[in-house]
C-alpha cells in the first residue's frame, strides 16, 4: 500500500506492506535508524515518535496507519545546522546516556512531556518516563537531563 | 517479532467494518489502538486474513452525556479520559492504565473488547454495570458488562460484531485502588466501589479469569458493616492464582487490603 506522511518536516512517500510497522518503515524505507528498536512489544519505549504531536510506540503503530499524518522522530530534535535541542544538551551534559540505546525514546518522551509541562518536578518526570526502560544509567542522570532542560527552555 | 501477512482495510463506516468482518468469515480482526493486538500480532499468537482498521470511522471519539452518566465512543482514547472531568472515576481508572505513548493511542472499545482481567476499564464496567452497545451486519443490540465478559480474553461479542460505544452511570460516591508493581503496570489487584442510585456495588480486578462482583461483601455494604468485615469478605470471594509476580496468598491478602483502601477516604488513608 502506498503511504504519504511528513516526517521532520520532509514529506514521503513509501509502498508498504500492511504488517511494517512504523518503526521498520521508518528505519528500513526511510533510512531514519534514530527510532530504535528494543522490544517490538510496546514494553520497553525505545522506538517512542511523535504522530501528530502525540507520543506513539513506533512498534505499535503499522506504517498504513500513520497515512497524511506528521511524525516527528529524534532526528528532528537537532536544528538545520545542527544545533542541538536543549534537551540532547542536557543529556550530553548530565550524563544521561551511556550506550545511547533507550536515548531516542527518553528524548521523545522527555520532549512530550515538557511540552505539556513547563517545569515537571523530579517525581513527574520519573512517572512520565516510567515507560522507558534504560540498563545503563540507573535513571539518575536522565531525570537530571530532563529537569534541566526545562529551566533551561522555561527561561529562554 | 513482526506479524504474519494480512490485507488491511480502513472502514470510514461502522457498516463497512461490520461488513467486511463478515465476509473475513471469522479470519478478520478490527484494529483499534492496536497496544493489545500488535503485540499479539507479533508474537504470532493470532494470524488474521484481514485487518479493519476503524480509527478513521467518523463519530466514535466522542464523550457525551446521557441520562445520569456518560458515553464513551469506542475510539476514546485512553489519554482524553484521563484528562476529562465529566466522570472523575473513569479519569482516575485512565490515568493507571500503561504509559503515556500507550495511552495516546489505546482506546475504551478496545480495552473492553480485548477483556484483560487486569486492566482497568473492564472492571469499572463491571462495577458501574456499564452497557456496551454493539453493531453487527444483521443490526445493533446492548449488553452489559457482565453478560459481555465470559473468561481471560473471552467475550460474547461474535467475530463480525463491533462494540461502538459504552454507558457508564456517574456515581454519587466512589473509590478506585490498585496495587501494580510500578506505575503503568497491569494491576496485581484492581478494586472499584461505586455508590449509584443509593447502592454500593464492588469489582475486583486482577484476580479470576473475569472482573468478579463480591455479592457477600457488596450486601454487608450496602448493609452499613464495618469496612474490614467487607474486605474480609471481598477477600473469602476471590480464588485468585499465583504466578511469577504474586503468589494467590498474597493476591488474597491484597484484595483485602485494597479493598479496604478502596473504601476508605483518601484524607482517612493518609492520617492512618
Ligand atoms: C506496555 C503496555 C502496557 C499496558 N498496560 C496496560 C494497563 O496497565 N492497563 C490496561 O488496561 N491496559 C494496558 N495495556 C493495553 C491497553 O493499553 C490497550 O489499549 C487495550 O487493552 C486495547 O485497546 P486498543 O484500542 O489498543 O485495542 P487493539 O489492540 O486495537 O485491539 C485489542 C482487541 O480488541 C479488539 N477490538 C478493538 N476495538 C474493538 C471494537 N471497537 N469492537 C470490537 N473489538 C474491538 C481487537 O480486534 C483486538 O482483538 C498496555 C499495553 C502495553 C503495550
Ligand atoms: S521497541 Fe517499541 S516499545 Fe520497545
Ligand atoms: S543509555 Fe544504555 S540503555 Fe539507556
């Protein structure tokens, strides 16, 4: 089935078969390999996008579902020069990645939440990314990441 | 992990999805928020011919009042009930259920439809007798939740029929408590109470194949008996199993527990 979506921006167009999910259509037809792959269950939050501005399990939404909508993937996070986002900054700066796996999807996540949120406390921030799961950093440097990227995007 | 080929078609009607279903005969599947049934797909547990996929059928996303309650469209998504205030049970019930990116896509017919004995809107269905309105080829009925649920994933909803929408009464009084192992997490116990029209009624979640309405502890309520004797009895109904996450002693005690909590004021709960 052909799709057409916009993603970061970029509008495409794919022939997929109605069982790729979004995730394999994103990183296998589109080349955007950010959007990572842990579980394909739901379970772990590594593949999490933004569909129409909403947070989305990549692995839980077929390709053919996400037809004229506009996904945002981790990709879209750093600036046309390559700017960072403040929340990649923060992540660089608090330690909030060691091997990186889950570092797409805790940036999504991160990013819907200070959407709806200006300045999460600790206690949120832990609750929202519950659905992330990290093995390496032990979380600590993460929450740290998130928090402050808020003050930092709260204040600019 | 990933799915098995099917077709997919996407309904704009509930007389197309309906429809198609029936001519799948039996090897069609409607997809929803897909959060229970891809997994599904992908572990291979279910291989249909078809998916309908009705998220673009227009009229189902609505919460709308109707005569002392409200009706939820099959496509509500768990994230707008949780954000709503027209029924603050329901909005508590959402807020348990999954993660943030879960909810963003889950929906009230899917969750009914898909009858986890551990999740929470069945059991708030169960506890406020909700009625679940169906459409099928030959025509429409309504059934409530009890006739609806028959076992762990099972229901009486036929392979061509499709639930469109739910009634749920607001209750003058109610308490919502669950125990999960960390937020987001199915429920080991789930306990609803819901005062309506002057009665109490129970459901508990979490802990039989079906939500399961305790008579004995529901008449000692409604009889005035001290909270712990209801809980005593909510727990003597219960003959939950054990698995890797609780044991059933332990789910017992729990169901006592919870539903004590679930009866008791949150202003009383944090001074104990
Ligand atoms: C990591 C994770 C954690 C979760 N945690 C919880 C939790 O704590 N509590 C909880 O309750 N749920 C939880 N869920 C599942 C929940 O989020 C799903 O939303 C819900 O169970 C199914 O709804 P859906 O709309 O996604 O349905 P789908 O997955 O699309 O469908 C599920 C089943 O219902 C059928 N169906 C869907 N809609 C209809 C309809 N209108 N009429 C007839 N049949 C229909 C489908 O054919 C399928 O068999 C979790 C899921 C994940 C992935
Ligand atoms: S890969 Fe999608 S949640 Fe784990
Ligand atoms: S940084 Fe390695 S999994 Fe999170």
């Amino acid at each position: 089935m052909n799709v057409e979506f916009t993603v970061n921006g970029t509008r495409h167009e794919a022939d997929v078969e109605p069982r790729r999910t979004l995730a394999d259509a994103l990183r296998d037809d589109l080349g955007l390999t950010g959007t990572h792959l842990g579980c394909e269950h739901g379970v772990c939050g590594a593949c999490t996008v933004l569909v129409d501005g909403e947070p989305v399990r990549a692995c839980l939404m077929l390709a053919v579902q996400a037809d004229g909508s506009s996904i945002t993937t981790v990709e879209g996070l750093a600036g046309d020069d390559g700017t960072l986002h403040p929340l990649q900054e923060a992540f660089s700066a608090h330690h909030g990645l060691q091997c990186g796996f889950c570092t797409p999807g805790m940036l999504m996540s991160a990013l819907d939440l200070l959407h709806r949120e200006t300045r999460p406390c600790r206690e949120r921030i832990r609750e929202e990314l519950s659905g992330n799961i990290c093995r390496c950093t032990g979380y600590v440097g993460i929450v740290d990441a998130v928090q402050a990227a808020a003050e930092e995007m709260d204040s600019a | 992990m990933k799915p098995a080929p099917f077709d997919y078609l996407r309904a704009h009607s509930v007389g197309e999805a309906v429809r198609a279903l029936a001519d799948a005969d039996g090897d069609g599947k409607i997809i929803a928020g897909g959060q229970s049934l891809l997994p599904v797909l992908a572990l291979r547990m279910a291989r249909p011919r078809l998916l309908v996929d009705i998220n673009r059928i227009p009229g189902l996303s609505t919460i709308t009042p109707v005569d002392g309650g409200v009706r939820l469209g099959a496509l509500v998504r768990h994230a707008r009930l949780a954000g709503q205030t027209a029924h603050p049970l329901l909005a508590e019930a959402a807020r348990w259920i999954g993660h943030t990116a879960i909810r963003s896509r889950g929906t009230s017919g899917g969750s009914i439809a898909h009858a986890d004995p551990a999740a929470e809107l069945p059991v708030v269905a169960a506890a406020l007798e909700a009625t679940i309105h169906i459409a099928g080829p030959g025509g429409t009925r309504a059934t409530t939740a009890t006739e609806l649920f028959t076992g762990p994933l099972e229901t009486t909803l036929a392979e061509d029929e499709m639930i469109t929408a739910i009634d749920l009464p607001s209750p003058q009084r109610w308490g919502f408590a669950e125990f999960s192992r960390r937020h987001g997490d199915f429920g080991l116990v789930t306990v609803v109470a819901a005062e309506v029209a002057g009665r109490w009624r129970l459901a508990l979640g979490g802990v039989g194949g079906v939500p399961l309405r305790p008579a004995e502890a529901e008449h000692l309520l409604n009889d005035g008996a001290p909270v712990e004797q209801v809980a005593a009895a909510a727990a003597a109904a219960v003959t939950p199993s054990g698995d890797i996450h609780a044991s059933a002693e332990y789910r017992r005690a729990m169901t006592e527990e919870f539903t004590r909590r679930a009866l008791t004021p949150d202003t009383e709960r944090a001074a104990a």
